[in-house]
C-alpha cells in the first residue's frame, strides 16, 4: 500500500529540510550547530520509525 500524498509530501519536505541544514551547516563549520543538528537528526528518525512501526501494527 502506498503512502498518502500529504505524507509523502510531508516526509520529502522534512528529508529536504535536513538535508539543506547539513549543507548550511557545513559552509559555517560550527561544532555546536553539528552537535544540535545530529540530535534533531536522531530524535527525528527515532519518532518516524516509531509512527512506521504503530502505523504498520
């Protein structure tokens, strides 16, 4: 089955969004914005897998 667009939609802008911020990230070379965005990071896919997995069960 596949995914809704609103969510399809939803999870290319927030992939986008990450994406964009690791490369601005990378221009200003800061150890704080890294360290802030690894834990956004994490705490993002944690909660998405979480939703997969209530979702598919």
């Amino acid at each position: 089955m596949l995914p809704s667009l609103s969510t399809l939609i939803f999870e290319t802008l927030v992939v986008s969004l990450l994406f964009f911020a690791l490369c601005l990230m990378q221009i200003t070379e800061s150890q704080f914005q890294w360290t802030q965005l690894f834990i956004a990071s994490t705490g993002f896919l944690s909660l998405y897998g979480l939703k997969r997995i209530v979702v598919f069960c």
